[in-house]
C-alpha cells in the first residue's frame, strides 16, 4: 500500500513561488550548482507546460494528473 501525502498549503500559493522557494532551498543546502541548473531546467518546462495548457498557478488547485 502506498501513502498518499496530501499538500497543505494556503490558497494562493503559486507554483511559481514554490519553484523559486526549492531552487533557493538547494542553492542554500550547497548543492552542485549542476544539480541546482537541472533542477531548475525542468522546473521551468514545467512551469511553461501548465501555462500552455491554461493549468492553474495555484498550486491548490492543481490535481494530480496535471503533474505527472
């Protein structure tokens, strides 16, 4: 049986302000900045897709499928 961890956040979270709150998290942690680059490459095509396919950038409002 897998767990499911539900997100909690407040309402009007954006998923861009979550993108740039990870990539700052693992530039502070001392990570490669290798790592840190790919990260936030993907990051960004994933920002880019959801405003392609008119995804919300509240992160609340998102639902599974639309990540995967």
């Amino acid at each position: 049986m897998v767990a499911s961890t539900k997100l909690e956040a407040p309402l009007g979270i954006s998923l861009r302000s979550l993108v740039r709150g990870f990539v700052l998290t693992e530039l502070i942690e001392v990570k490669s900045p290798r790592t840190v680059e790919h990260y936030q490459d993907n990051l960004r095509r994933l920002i880019w897709y959801a405003e392609k396919e008119g995804f919300s950038d509240d992160i609340r409002l998102l639902i599974e499928w639309q990540i995967r």
